[in-house]
C-alpha cells in the first residue's frame, strides 16, 4: 500500500493559505500597533515580515520542486545534512511542535464557539476543542479527498470577512483621504535608531507567527499530482496572496480605528477583537451584537481550517518518521488505512498528544500561547537550516532535477537566512515569555494528565 495521489493545485493553495491565515491575522493585529504605537510602523513590520517569508517560499520552493517526497522538511534536512539531524526534525516537529500548535488552534477555535454560544469559556471551550480534533482526525481518516475539501471551503469562507472588511476599509480611506495621515510618517519623530530596533524585533515575532505553517505543505508531497510543478507555484503564490492580505487588512484596520483604540490591546480583546470593532465601526447601522457574531463565526472557520492543515502535516511527518522506524510505535505509525490509504495511525498520533496538552491547557490556560511561540522559534531553526541546504545542495548534489530553482541565487536564500535569524532574534531578546522570564506553568496540575497517559513529571 501506498500514499495515492489525491491532491490537485487547487488544494495544494488552499492548504498553503489555509494554513496560514488562522488566528493570528484577528488576534495579533493589535499586539503589533501596541508595540509600534504608530500605525505606520505597524504596517511596515508586516510588509518587512511578509518581504522574509516570500524569500523563504522562494528559496523552499527549489527542495519542494527537487525533493516531491511525503515529509516535506524532514526530507530536505536528510538529503542536506544526514539522518540524525533529520531524526531530530522529525521527532521535535511530529512530538512537540505539532501538538504545540494543534492544541492552540483547537483551544482558539473552542473559545471562538463559546463565544458564539455565549457559554463560559472557562469550562465549555475544551469540549468544543477536543471535540473539533476528534472529528477532524475521524474525516480525514475516511480519505484524503475530505481533509482537502474541508480545507478548500475553509479557505473560501475565511476569505469572506476578510475581504469585505479590506475593501470597506480601503473606501473608507480613499473617501475620506486618511491614508497619509493615518500612515505617515512611518516612523514616529524622536525615535532613536535603537528603540526602532527594539520596537522591531519585539513586533516582528508576532508577524512571523502570522506568516507560518507553508512550510509543512510539502509534507504531503507525496500525496499532490505533479508535485514537481505544482508545490512550488502554489507556495510562492499562496504566500504572496498572504501578505497581500495582511498588509491590506492592518491598514483598513489602521484606517477605521483611532490610535488609541488600536493600541488598546485588553479594550480591544474586551469588544470581541479587533476585526470585530473595525466591523462595528465600518458599518455602524448593523447591530454591533449581530457583528461581533457574525466575525466569530469567520474566527471559526478560519481556525477550524488551520487546525485541520495542521492535523493533516502533523500525522504526515509522524507516518514518515514511523516508515523510517525512527519514532515511537514505529510500526503502527507507518501503517496506511486499507480503505482510504492515509496514514491513520499518524493522524490518532497527533490528535491524541493534542488531546493530551489540551488538558494541560484547560488546567493552565498560559500553556498553549506561550509554549507555541516557543514552538514558532523551534520552527525557525530548522527553516533556516532547510534554507542553508538549498545552497549545500547546490554544491553536493548538482545532478539533482531542478524544475524550479530559486530567483537572483544567493541573494534571495541569504535575505532568507538573514530574516530568520533576526526573527529568532526578535523572539529570544522581544516578546517570548520563555526567554524574559513570564512563562508561568504550574507543573503541578500537569501531573493529572501525564499520569493517565504514564508520562509523569
């Protein structure tokens, strides 16, 4: 038995952007301009951060094109530099990152429908959360076709909210004449060099999170038709549509909100966020109750849909680990449905570890956000390294078949390498709570969990 080629490139795209835009482009919007405090800058950080990882798809895009193989970044650090880094990758993504961002995104859409229910998010969310994994890991065993198809619509429906509040916003900018003065200057008068690099690098962790999840696309290389041709066309085009929108959405958002507001992070999150008050304020004449509604509900989609490409990347690397016999029930993970042909075992894999940290989160509500920006910088380490191999390749294997190689080499790898490490930078010295010391867990109540799944702390 074998992975079947099910994946068009109409879903390869729709994994891409799916994948991306989840809860970070509502949520992190008014962490940004409360770092800035200058809509302006704000909106730079955004397009510097989209600049670096259009630069990462392009240099990516040349090891998706030359290595189509299910697994995606394990592959590429394996043919660059061996087997027991490869192991390293594969075990901190399949083990620890994936689960990391499962649970965020299950925990995020959980609090999305208890609000939409107007149930407390104190109890409810976590049902609502393992609710939506456990479905998620039962479609997408049922075949590859549904996982797509509920990507495909995920990313359709998320796209709606978006668009019509860029657009309005947009209008409402050009009637009124408000972009430059909204805009400029972009940076604010009397700031010194060093507080804008200080400004910078605690901003930019935020926007790099936005930004993430294309990479693991190509983890289902083995599973998309024509992968050769169409992984790099559908990571370089999905990625720019991407930062299209990012950069549109936070200059509508900069447009119908005042500074104080934007920047008013606590306010913000109190009104039901900030694509909620920027809907109240751009169409004053709908009940406010009816928006805020309305907006969750495009919350929800658009998470639902992260969290069901992350679950689908997720059990992939955990299926080619196991075909390797390099992870934890090696041999059941590398077995395929006999009915649908997807890796089944690596997807209870993923959703059960999720479900596990998602009882660490109910107990400890600082667990997911904090340990998944400190997955993010994980993340970026072996992005670098995948961006690194694009040039060791180049040297150690010329033969290799390059259908797509990368544009103005070296320059594009090394800005890609350079936005990594500043990005990792950004995170160590800006914004993690790992790293500046408010990462507050309760290891205590984590026992409750571990013991039931004989992992004891």
């Amino acid at each position: 038995m074998h992975l079947e080629k099910h994946f068009k490139f109409k879903d390869i795209l729709a994994l891409v952007i799916g994948s991306i835009v989840g809860s970070g482009v509502f949520y992190l919007a008014p962490k940004v301009f409360s770092i800035t405090k200058s809509p302006g800058l704000a909106i730079a950080v955004w397009a510097f951060a989209g600049i670096i990882t259009m630069a990462a798809g392009l240099t990516v895009a040349e090891l998706a094109a030359a290595i189509p193989k299910t697994g995606g970044i394990v592959e590429y650090i394996r043919l660059g530099y061996g087997e027991l880094l490869s192991t390293v990758c594969g075990w901190a993504f399949a083990g620890i990152i994936f689960p990391f961002y499962v649970v965020f995104l299950a925990a995020k859409f959980g609090q999305t429908v208890a609000a939409i229910l107007g149930t407390s998010t104190d109890y409810s969310y976590i049902f609502f959360a393992i609710s939506a994994v456990v479905f998620l890991a039962v479609v997408n065993n049922l075949s590859a076709l549904v996982g797509a198809k509920i990507q495909n619509f995920a990313t359709i429906g998320k796209m709606i909210p978006l668009i019509i509040i860029i657009l309005f916003g947009l209008y409402k900018g050009t009637l009124s004449h408000s972009f430059i003065p909204v805009l400029f200057p972009i940076i604010p008068k009397g700031l010194s060099e060093l507080s804008l690099l200080n400004i910078f690098t605690q901003a930019i962790i935020a926007c790099i999170f936005a930004y993430d999840g294309w990479m693991f696309v190509g983890s289902v290389a083995g599973e998309m038709e024509n992968p050769q041709k169409n992984l790099p066309k559908a990571i370089v085009l999905g990625l720019f549509i991407v930062c299209i929108i990012y950069v549109s959405i936070n200059i509508s958002y900069a447009i119908s909100n005042p500074l104080d507001k934007l920047i008013d992070v606590v306010g913000i999150k109190n009104s039901g966020g900030i694509a909620a008050v920027t809907a109240q304020n751009l169409f004053p004449n709908i009940d406010k109750t009816l928006v805020k509604i309305l907006i969750n509900i495009g919350i929800m989609v658009s998470v639902f849909g992260t969290l069901n490409g992350y679950m689908i990347f997720g059990s992939r690397i955990a299926y080619k680990m196991g075909i390797k016999r390099r992870f934890l029930f090696s041999r059941s993970i590398s077995q395929l449905s006999e009915k649908s042909n997807v890796p089944q075992f690596g997807m209870a894999w993923v959703s059960a570890l999720a479900i596990v940290f998602l009882l660490l989160d109910f107990l400890n509500p600082s667990v997911s956000g904090n340990l998944v920006e400190l997955g993010t910088l994980a993340s970026w380490v072996f992005y670098i390294l995948s961006f690194v191999a694009v040039m060791i390749l180049r040297k150690t294997h010329p033969e290799l078949n390059r259908p797509y190689k990368v544009p103005l080499y070296p320059i594009i790898p090394v800005l890609a390498i350079i936005g990594g490490l500043f990005a990792i930078y950004g995170g160590i010295l800006g914004d993690v709570p790992f790293f500046n010391g408010q990462m507050s867990i309760d290891f205590s109540k984590m026992q409750i969990p571990f013991a039931a799944t004989g992992l004891f702390l």
